[in-house]
C-alpha cells in the first residue's frame, strides 16, 4: 500500500523566527552586519540593538538599513515607542544573538549589571542567549575572561568558541569571530525538537572508491547529499553523530564527528566498529559492489588496450549488520533504484533484515545524482509510503520523524 504525504512548505526552522542581535564594540562588528543579511534573507525577524562602543566600528544605519527595523541604543530613548525598550525587546524576540561579544560585554553579562540597553535587555529576558566572543587572544585566554565565560555558560548561555587565525592586532590565535555556518547550526539546534536527544547514530554518505592502480579507481556518482543532510538534521535534533564518509566535495559538518574512508573495506571496518555502540544506523552510502581483483602496482598502460579487468564483490556491510545485529539497535538502509521502486524496496528490507529502505528514484532529474532534492518512498513492515519532492534537507527530516514513529509503534525488533 502506498500512501502519499502532504507537501508541507520546505523552510528551515529559522524562518519566521525573531531574533534580537546586540553588537558591541569589536572590529568585527562589520561581519555582524553580513549576518543580519543572512538572516533576513532566511526570512528571520532582526531587530538589533548596538552597544555606544559598537557604533564607534559601524554605523547604527547599515544595521538598520539590513535588518529593516529601527536600531536601539539608548536605555533613556523617550519616544513612545522605545519607553520600557528593555522589558518589551526580549519579549518580543525568541532568542538572543550577540555578535561580535567583546571582553566588555562578557564581563557585564557576567555580572548581571545592567549599565546599558543591551546588558538590560539580556538580564530582564527569559529566552535563550548565544554569544559569539571575538577579542584579541590575550583577553580570551586571560584568567578573568575565561571565568566569566564559564559562568555564563553555567547560568545556561550558549558560548561560540572563537575561532583561531590572524586577529586584526596582528596577533596570531583564538578570538576571531566564528564562522557563520557554525553560529547558524547552533540557532539550528536552539530551534529544533529535541526528540533525537541521547541517541547514538551513525550515518554513512557518499561513494566508496574501490583503487585499479596508482591512477585509476572504480567509483559511482554519489554526492553523499543525502547522507550529510541525515547527519546535520539528526545532530540539530539532538543525536550524538558520527558521520563516516566516502570521498566527496563537501565540507565537513560543523560539530559532527566525521570519519574520512575510501574504499568499501574501509568503511565495513569503521560501521561495524560503531554499530556496536549505535542505536539507529543508516546507511545513505552508495557503497561500490565490485573492487578489482588484483591492484596493479604500476599504472596500466594503454599499449595494453584488450586487457580485461577481473572485479570480486564488497562485503554488503548492511547485510552484514542485518545479519549481526543487536536487539535495540535500528537499521535503515538506501535503495537506488532504476525500475521496479517498490518492489526492490521490500526485496532488500527482507533480504538485508533491515528496519526500513529508503528507495531513490536514480533516474529522475530532481531525485537523482548530485542534486539537493529528491523524492523517496519509505519502505517498512507496515508498508511504503511516497514522501513529496522535497529539499535533501526536508528529506532526511521526514526520515527521521519516520523512524521515531516506528519506534513509537513499537516496530522495530527490539525499539529504538
Ligand atoms: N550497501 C552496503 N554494502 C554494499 C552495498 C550496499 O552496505 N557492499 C548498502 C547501501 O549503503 C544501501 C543498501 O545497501 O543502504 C542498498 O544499496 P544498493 O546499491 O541500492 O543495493 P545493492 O545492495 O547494491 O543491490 P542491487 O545491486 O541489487 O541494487
């Protein structure tokens, strides 16, 4: 039986939110201002509030003119409107992003003063607070700032680590502003369900390379899209994730363990290890079938044109850990597939003793290689169901929220 899914709009959980954005007074401040385009541009309700010191790096008029909302400054603004500013700013937020956070700023936090608008603001709100530190490297590891640090983070703040390089004193080490991508992951988190929290998954992605000679190998066309997208949505809802991954041009995700392998035997030797620990494994990889027989030391040359290359079969590592699997842990496995979807679906749920397939259509020109969408159909012991075309990221979401009913229903052999 196969039942289709309503298409929901595909945003990230970030669109529509409100986020109050104090900048305080770093020459970093100027990335601050590319971070409101990004979240307006993710359809994110900025209003920002500057520190005196933060004026003197940038004008109050790029961030207003980026965010699109009128800037706050002034603890004793008396227009109408800006009256009690500290009380009603977080009361209309959802959470609270300060970016750059100088040595300052930390300091007063820290204390719980309340000597200007942004330090008010933050000690009158009962929403979440990141902070995103950026100072010269001295002040980050001085004694002083690394305690106030540990105090905010005890009182439930979410610290940033500065990133290492060249600080613009000229000086070489921690205390650059970090990476947008890594402070977006974080409000990711803030914002998602929690209901993948203290489970152990390990998510395969990619293809493997199987080596001929020092210059050649046999390989397939997977991006491992897919499988990174499985990796960071199960990390933003809550999983401990180790990510192991075949050759790709990807970057690695910020804050998951990410294990580099080439070849099918490489990566067996690695998912066996970890299934042992792991509550769910999926296997989005597109693991090689064949290696060649023989690895030629030297290269083939092409006056040997006619020579017939000898290939033995990869150990199906998802069958091997259908075959070995412990009571409690979850399989899931991939399908890619050129015809006969379904059925090949439930061939290889039965054949490889696995939880559920999700089957790729590998023809289609939205699902197939190397591209960010796809439409899948998820197959299990109740049945198969037809996601909608959706984002690979929208994907790995239903997937997820797919195998958290199985384990509801109790499903599974031995629940999640
Ligand atoms: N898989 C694996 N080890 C292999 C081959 C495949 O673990 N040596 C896993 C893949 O990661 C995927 C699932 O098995 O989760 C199905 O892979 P797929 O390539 O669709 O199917 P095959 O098992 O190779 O079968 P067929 O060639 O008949 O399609």
């Amino acid at each position: 039986m196969t039942v289709d899914v309503d298409q929901p709009a595909d945003r990230s959980v970030l669109t529509g939110k409100r986020i109050l954005f104090g900048v305080t007074g770093s020459i970093a401040a100027f990335k601050a201002a590319g971070w409101v385009r990004e979240l307006t541009a993710e359809s994110v309700g900025v209003t920002v509030v500057m520190t005196g010191a933060a004026e003197r790096f940038v004008s109050s008029l790029t961030f207003g003119a980026l965010s699109g909302n009128p800037v706050y400054r002034d603890m004793f603004d008396e227009a109408p409107d800006r009256l009690m500013a500290h009380i009603n700013l977080s009361r209309e937020a959802d959470c609270i992003l300060i970016a750059p956070a100088t040595a300052q700023t930390i300091a007063r936090l820290a204390h719980g003063m309340a000597d200007d608008l942004l330090a008010t603001v933050v000690l009158a709100a009962r929403i979440p607070v990141v902070l995103c530190p950026a100072m010269n490297s001295n002040m980050l590891s001085h004694p002083a700032t690394r305690k106030n640090l540990r105090q905010l983070q005890d009182m439930g703040y979410h610290v940033i680590p500065a990133d290492r390089g060249i600080l613009a004193c000229g000086e070489e080490g921690a205390g650059r502003l970090p990476q947008w991508e890594s402070v977006r992951e974080t409000l990711l988190r803030l914002f998602s369900p929690q209901d993948l929290a203290g489970k152990k998954i390990v998510v395969t992605a990619g293809p493997t390379r199987e080596p001929l000679d020092p210059a050649r190998f046999l390989s397939n066309r997977s991006s491992g899209k897919m499988g990174y997208a499985l990796a960071r949505t199960a990390a933003r809802r809550g999983a401990e994730v180790v990510l192991v991954s075949g050759p790709v041009a990807l970057p690695e995700p910020v804050g998951i363990r990410t294990i580099q392998v080439n070849t099918a035997d490489e990566m067996r030797a690695q998912v066996v290890s970890l299934a042992r620990n792991a509550d769910i494994v999926i296997k989005a990889a597109a693991v090689a079938d064949f290696k060649p027989e023989k690895y030629r030391r030297q290269k083939i040359k092409k006056s040997s044109a006619g020579t017939v290359i000898e290939l033995e079969q990869n150990t199906d590592i998802l069958a091997e850990l259908g075959k070995t699997r412990q009571p409690g842990t979850l399989l899931v496995g991939f399908a890619a597939e050129s015809r006969n979807h379904e059925q090949e679906g439930f061939r290889k749920l039965r054949q490889k003793n696995v939880d559920l397939v999700v089957v790729n259509d590998i023809l289609g020109a939205a699902t197939g290689f190397d591209v960010d969408t796809n439409q899948v159909l998820l197959v299990d012991g109740n049945g198969s169901r037809r996601l909608p075309l959706l984002s690979k990221v929208e994907t790995a979401n239903r997937i997820w929220d797919h195998v958290l009913t199985l384990n509801d229903s109790g499903a599974l052999s031995g629940g999640v």
